[in-house]
C-alpha cells in the first residue's frame, strides 16, 4: 500500500503560500494517510485535518494590526511575541471557532514537529484532541528568542524548524511511499547563517545542545533541501513551491501580500493538480 503523507515547512507569515495550496486541495477533496506540520505547517495542517477552507488565511491576516494578537508590548510584558491566550483561545474558541469534532474524526494523522532544548532534538507530537494537545501545537510555534519555552508533558520544547525544517526523512523512515512537500522559500533558495544565533548563545545557555542545533540551523536546512530534491528526482516526493523570491517576511505586518502569496499558493496547486493525482495514483 502507498501510504500519502503531507509535508508542511514553516516560514512564519509565508505560510500563507501554504494556506493557499492546501485550501485548493480541500476544494478537490484530496486527503493523505498523515500530514507533519512545522510551525506555521503545523497550524496549516489542524485546519487541512479539520477541513476549514479560509480559516488559515483568516488567522494569518485578520488580526495582524490587533494590539490584543502581537507585537513588543505581549514580548516585553510576558516573553511571547504572539499573546498565548489571544491566539490559541480567543481565536479557536471565541472569534474563529475551530472545528474540534471534524478534526478528532478525521482519520488522518497529524504531528507537530517541535524541537527539545534540552536535547537538542526535533520530535514528532501526534495531535489527537486540539483541546488537549493545544500546548503540542503551540511548542512548534514559538519562535526562539520571541517565545517563551513551551512546557508539554515533562519537557521543554521550542519550534520544530530549528532541528527539522522540512520533515521528509521522517516521513519517508516512517513508510510513507508518497510525499508531498510544500515549501515556502522559492526553488533556488539556500539558507545562510542567522544573526540570531549570537543572541540564541546568550538567551539558551543552559541548553548547549539546543544552542549547537541552532549554530548549525542554516547547514541543516540546505542539507534537507538537497534531500527534497533528490527524493523528488526518484519519485519519493512531489514537490509544490513557490517559483520565484517571494516578499513577504516572517513577521509580516502588510495583509494585502499575505492574501497575495495565498492566491499564488492556490494558483500554483491548480497549476501542478493533474502531475499530483497521477503521483498519488488518484
């Protein structure tokens, strides 16, 4: 059997591309044995699970200029640039209702990827129950430096991009014969060494593995973009990404791009939608 599995990177904002594709591929009712979501993959992949077309592209854009979402003074006050309760409260359960009972039926497995700090390790959380697992999803979200530490069953976890940006590998050791990857950085793309590691040495002393992963980001990541598209010459990935620089930055403040970037994310599933069901042998 040809288990399907959906590959989701991260990118901040960027991941509206990502909101685009996946709302096209709800439109045509495309479904995969096991979705692995990093970061902003991850809150793409709740709402493919929970098949809310548009919810994604409504949390990335509807509350960016909303002093009770984002910005310095949450930081400075609580060490989270994002305010906690605002986006994984107020939002799923007051202003944008998540779709809870969709998503727990929905056959289709779904991790988040997040990083342990104290060992310097990604690993795999499976969302069951988002009412539950809310603190799982939210570990593969917080941004170094602009988040807090989260606390999820006896561990300390921070963003999955920091050691496992794009999960394939895992996919693939995990048996799934059929991959497809969308990525939120242009094909060409190569990632070049942070200014935030110096400060990332400072902040996690007392995690000198995490701080090791985070001095070696930029080379892990180049690294999973040659496997990407090695497994995509061998047909052990399909690939969807965008096909030329993109402007829109991790903290994007401007809705009007990000909307943009999402109709380009929907355009390019259109355009790449027959090669993929004949990959997938649908």
């Amino acid at each position: 059997m040809n288990k399907s599995a959906l590959i989701l990177e991260g990118g901040g904002m960027r991941g509206t591309y990502t909101s685009g594709v996946l709302d096209y591929l709800l439109e045509k009712g495309v479904e995969f044995d096991t979705i692995y979501g990093v970061s902003a993959g991850a809150l793409n992949g709740v709402n493919y699970k929970s098949k809310q077309i548009g919810r994604n592209l409504r949390s990335f854009t509807m509350y960016q200029n909303d002093k009770r979402y984002a910005g310095v003074r949450h930081l400075v006050k609580s060490g989270n640039w994002f305010d906690v309760d605002f986006s994984y409260n107020q939002i799923p359960n007051v202003l944008d209702k998540a779709d809870y009972d969709t998503f727990a039926a929905n056959p289709t497995k779904l991790y988040s990827v997040v990083t342990n700090v104290e060992t310097g390790k990604a690993e795999y959380l499976p969302l069951v129950d988002m009412r539950q697992d809310m603190d799982a999803l939210r570990a593969s979200a917080s941004l170094p430096i602009l988040s807090q530490l989260v606390e999820y069953k006896g561990k300390k976890y921070i963003d999955g991009g920091c050691t496992d940006s794009i999960p394939l590998e895992k996919s693939i050791t995990d048996g799934n014969r059929k991959n497809l990857v969308v990525l939120t950085q242009h094909r060409g793309y190569r990632k070049q060494p942070s200014a935030n590691r110096y400060a990332c040495r400072v902040m996690y002393h007392k995690y000198p593995k995490f701080v090791k992963a985070m001095d070696n980001r930029h080379n892990m990541y180049n690294h999973q973009l040659d496997y990407v598209y090695r497994m995509e010459k061998q047909g052990r990935a399909f690939v969807i990404q965008p096909d030329k620089e993109i402007h829109v930055s991790r903290l994007e403040k401007n809705p009007a791009r990000m909307v943009e970037l999402y109709h380009q994310g929907k355009l390019d599933a259109r355009k790449y939608y027959s090669k993929l069901m004949e990959y997938l042998g649908k």
